[in-house]
C-alpha cells in the first residue's frame, strides 16, 4: 500500500469499518494490504473477510459493481463468497478520511484451505477443476448485464500507461512493445461469447480447495475484457510461481500440461473457439508488462528487498529479450483437447 495511505488506516478506522457490518476486531487477523486492507473478523463466533478499499484505488460505483456480480453469480451456482449487507442495508459503506475514503465489505469466508505449488493437489486434476471453474464463470456471466455501476474496460487500466511509470531511456523497447501488444488487443473483435466481465486474477492465492471443489474469492481485479484472459492468466501465473527461475524449455513443458487439462475443464462448461486460444500469447505478454508496470508504480525502487529484486529483474530480462513465460504449440494442445 502506498505510504501515504497506510497514514490514514487507524485502528480506529478499522474498528468503524467492522462496526458497520456488526463485527469485532478484538481477534482481527490482517491477511493482505497491496492493493486493500483485508482482515478475517467475526460476528460472535463466525469468521468474516472485512476489505477496505481506498478511493484512489476504486470508486464507490465500481465497488459496487463487483460485489453486485458477485452475488449475481453466488446466486447462479457459482462458489464464490456472498456479500454481505451493512447493518444499515447497504453492500458497500462508506468511511470517510480526510478529503478521502475508504469504501468497506464484508463477504462470507471461503471454505478450505489454499493450494499450494508443492502441494500433491497441485496436480492435472485440480488444473481440469479450475479451467471448469472458470468455464462456468464465464457461461454464467454470459447472460449478466451491469446497471449503472459499471466496472471498468481494460483499456482504462493506468498501470498500461507504461510510460508514465517505467524509465523512457531504460525501459523505452518495453514501452514500445507494451504499446504494440495493446493495439493488437484493441483490435480483436468484441462480442457477447468473446467479451465481457472477468475475474482477472484467478490464481492459487485467490481460491481455495474444499471437498474436492475449488472456491473462488478476490474478485478486485475484475474488469471487461476478452474471457480468454481468464485462461492466460492462471497459465501464467502456475507457470511463473513454480518455474520462473527455470528455463523456457522446462517452462513450457509444465505450461502444456497445464493448459490442455485446464481447457478440458473449461470446454465442459464453455466453449471458446480455436483463434482464441491462439491468441493467449498477446495476453500472456500483457501479463508480464503488467506486473512489470505494477511493481515500479507499488514498490521503493530505491530500497528494494532480495525478492523484489529478483522478480523485477526476471520479467525485464524476459522483456529485452523477446522470451515469454511459455513457449506453446496451440494447435498441439487444441488436438489434445478437442480429442479427449
């Protein structure tokens, strides 16, 4: 979180934000703060996910937005963690700070437990059972239609301004490709099937595993853009967790297994058409450029730890170099899929 922000989140705010929905924060336990404030409270003795979001980061309409969807698809069969209701009726409450504000949740905690890369669940079964998670997500959101409060396209994102966070004089080819790939985009056709509401974010860390069923939370990122993202992403980001520090090659190898068992799972709920899929290495690269505007905008380039170094220096290097995450043959994977 910026340092400017962490200024203003008190106990005191944290205690008015729980208060709002009817909980406690004697046992608070404080489980992330990148992008929100987010703790497990409890009302008596259930657990609850409390989220701050601050107004710089998400307006009160966009907020808003997500947690209507969400809802919408608890309603439709979705394991997704219900919003709760304020105790004054409302999903959203609004705590003010100054000439700011942070806009306050409460959603159901999810079941289970995480998944880790080292995990004997981490395995082509689980792969299948997210790619159908995902499938039925998107079959789902199909169907939806936003009201007022609206979330915003992907090409509103300022973090795919590249160049006014990363250096014109270091960074200026990534710039550029940056550029490109974003036109590229831009150009893909919009349609109901292609086009439309997406989670964004569907890795490890925002699901858990309960029963032989996934549970998906942490609906922030989400956004309008092409569903195809909701299959690079998690590729990306199994790929990236459990093998960047080895070579394309090795990469590539678990990014194949790993992408024929996901979209056998997710052809069985919903169907995504070949050019599609031959397409996810434009998203895979927005990904990387992404993470890579995200770290310079979020972290002190200038008293950076051991880690952060390591994984700004990996995805520039990558960069340079014109090496992707994966290197994949899609017309392979798309026989393997469509045969079995």
């Amino acid at each position: 979180m910026e340092k400017w922000i962490e200024e203003l989140f008190t106990g005191d705010v944290l205690m008015d934000a729980a208060s709002r929905f009817g909980c406690g924060t004697s046992h608070a336990k404080k489980l992330g703060d990148f992008e929100n404030y987010v703790y497990e409270v409890h009302k008596g003795e259930v657990p609850y996910i409390l989220r701050l979001t601050h107004s710089s980061h998400r307006s009160k309409g966009e907020v808003e937005a997500e947690l209507q969807w969400i809802n919408y698809l608890h309603k439709h069969g979705m394991n997704v963690s219900l919003v709760n209701d304020s105790e004054t009726g409302n999903l959203v409450e609004v705590l003010e700070t100054g000439d700011t504000h942070f806009f306050v949740c409460l959603f159901d905690k999810a079941p289970g437990k995480p998944v880790m890369m080292d995990d004997p669940l981490f395995d082509d079964d689980l792969f299948y059972k997210w790619g159908k998670l995902t499938g039925h997500m998107h079959r789902v959101t199909k169907g939806y239609v936003q009201d007022e409060n609206k979330r915003e396209r992907w090409d509103q994102d300022d973090v795919l301004d590249y160049d006014n966070y990363l250096s014109s004089v270091e960074d200026r080819d990534i710039i550029e490709k940056g550029r490109l790939n974003k036109e590229n985009i831009r150009g893909f056709k919009e349609t109901q099937d292609s086009f439309g509401l997406i989670h964004s974010d569907i890795h490890p860390g925002n699901f858990f595993y309960h029963d032989g069923d996934l549970h998906v939370f942490d609906f922030d990122d989400s956004m309008q853009f092409f569903f195809v993202s909701d299959v690079a992403i998690p590729l990306y980001y199994s790929v990236w967790w459990k093998f960047r520090n080895e070579t394309l090659e090795i990469r590539s190898r678990f990014g194949e297994r790993f992408l024929i068992a996901f979209l056998q799972g997710y052809v069985a709920e919903c169907e995504i058409g070949d050019e599609w899929v031959k397409r996810i290495p434009h998203f895979l690269l927005l990904r990387d450029l992404t993470l890579y505007t995200i770290f310079h905008k979020k972290w002190d380039l200038e008293n950076l730890s051991e880690r952060e170094q390591s994984l700004l220096t990996q995805i520039r290097e990558r960069l340079h170099r014109d090496e992707p995450i994966v290197e994949l043959d899609y017309d392979k994977i798309l026989t393997e899929v469509r045969t079995k």
